[in-house]
C-alpha cells in the first residue's frame, strides 16, 4: 500500500500534543489529496464548545498561506482536493477507534504518543484493549515533545534525514517504499534515507522500488552493533532523524506494537517521529 494513500484517520484529545499530529496529518492529506478524519471519544453528549475544540483546518490552511483569509468551507476541497470530517463518538478512545476503522476504513492512523509510555497519550494505560485486530492500518507515530517534520505554525516541511532499519524479516521493502514515497512527497530536500541494519549478513534491499526523490536526495547504507532497539536509536540520534520508518509482520493490529516488541521500543524511546508499516499486507 502507499504509506500515506487516501483515507487519514487522526484521533484527537485536543491537547498539544495532537496539535503537532494533527499538523502532520494535514500535511499527509494534502501532499496525497485524501480524506481526512478528526476524531474524538467522549463520554457523553458533546457540547457546542466540544466540537468548537476540534482544529480548525481552514484556519490552519489559512496561516499555512494554502487558503486565502475568510476562505469557505468549499474552498478546502475545490482549491486542494482534500475531503475534512470531524466524527465525535461516545465511547472510549480505543473502543473509539476500533469501531469507526471497522465501519471506515482508513490507511494511516496519525497518533499523539507518550514518551513515558509509548502509547498513543490518551490509550495510556490501556494496552490491553484490542483497538481494531487485523486491521492492516499503518501508523505514524508523533512523541510528544518533539518538533516533528511539519511546523504546525506555518506548515513548513523539515523532513531531511529518514532512518530505515532493515533486517531479513519482516520484509524490509513496505518500509522502503514507504520512506521513499514520505520523501517524494513530503522531503525537503537535500536529504538522506538510510539504510540501517544491526549486525552482519546485511539483507538483499532492492532500492529500485524508491520513487523519484527529491533533488539531493541520497540513498546510504550503514551498520551497527549490539542490542537492535539501542543500535537504531543511536543511529537515528547520530544522523538528527526527522522520521524513523519500521517494518512491522502485523500480527495483531497497531496495539501489538506496544507489547514489548522493537517497534514498542522504538516508539517508546525516539527522538523523532516514527513510522510503522505493516510488511504482510500484499
């Protein structure tokens, strides 16, 4: 699949921390021209001021300079093609999402995460709710704290350097593709995608899959040593990553991420916005 095809599902708690996914999400739905999703749980009837609290996408448009000041509602999708809804649920946030996936589905959750957890901030606690098994949605992971590759102030795209770690499996390809696909569409170029892999025997990569990159762009290969999840942590601090990109085998939905797996590890302890794609989907 294309890492950021149509269909952008973004949950939100309002928070700060979702203001910088939410720019992320935005960025992903204009550079692909799809659908875009806002979504909140709740435990009771929303109020007026509760759907007042959900961002405003032609104001961000508008300060992004995309959309001109006072544009309308129609502007959104007549000037840059991309489709807005807001969907407020009465449920939990994990329930939440596992049911609006089931009955809409979607290629890309953008998420929050708590560094101090690695979940997603408002599922903190909740690793054991299955949020939506099989559902071969790949997930873009924003820490809070950290700046991310788009500006939630202007729009600005600052996405130079991504990390790819690689081993035989999962396969190593979807998040190739994926990080090549982030680039052309996304890379603020002159950039990097390296090619990260812990140890000897470096698996067969074939990087004629990569889509046209942006000029200066460069495809470089590197090696590390000793525990995988520290290896690759290290690398991604030593290179300034702007974005990790991860294959995961998808056994058991996103959630599975967190349960003591590298990709749980990773996202738990990075520096920099990571990317998880599922490499069994065909």
């Amino acid at each position: 699949m294309e890492p950021f095809a149509p269909g952008v599902l973004h949950p939100t708690d309002f928070s700060e921390a979702s203001r910088v996914a939410f720019a992320h999400a935005l960025a992903i739905a204009l550079a692909r021209q799809a659908r875009l999703t806002l979504l909140n749980a709740h435990s009771d009837t929303p109020s007026v001021e509760d759907w007042q609290r959900f961002p405003s996408v032609r104001a961000t448009l508008e300060s992004w300079g995309l959309l001109e000041p006072g544009s309308s509602r129609h502007d959104v999708f007549g000037k840059l093609a991309i489709k807005i809804k807001k969907v407020s649920v009465d449920d939990s946030p994990a329930g939440a999402i596992s049911g609006y996936l089931r009955d809409n589905p979607n290629d890309l959750l953008v998420l929050s995460t708590s560094q101090a957890e690695g979940l997603p901030v408002f599922l903190r606690g909740s690793v054991a709710l299955d949020v939506q098994r099989e559902s071969g949605v790949d997930a873009l992971f924003v820490p809070e704290g950290i700046r991310g590759f788009v500006s939630p102030d202007d729009g600005s795209l600052s996405l130079h350097r991504i990390l790819v770690p690689v081993d035989h499996t999962p396969s190593p390809l979807p998040a190739l593709d994926s990080a090549g696909r982030a680039a052309h569409w996304l890379g603020d170029g002159p950039g990097e995608i390296r090619i990260f892999h812990v140890g000897d025997d470096f698996p067969e990569v074939d990087t004629s899959i990569l889509p046209e990159l942006p000029d200066g762009y460069e495809v470089t290969r590197a090696t590390g040593r000793g525990d995988p999840v520290d290896a690759i942590l290290a690398e991604a601090r030593s290179m300034d990553a702007d974005l990790i990109v991860m294959s995961t085998d998808g056994r058991d939905g996103f959630l599975d991420l967190f349960r003591g797996s590298h990709s749980e590890r990773v996202v738990r302890r990075a520096p920099c916005v990571v990317a998880a794609i599922d490499a069994t989907k065909g």
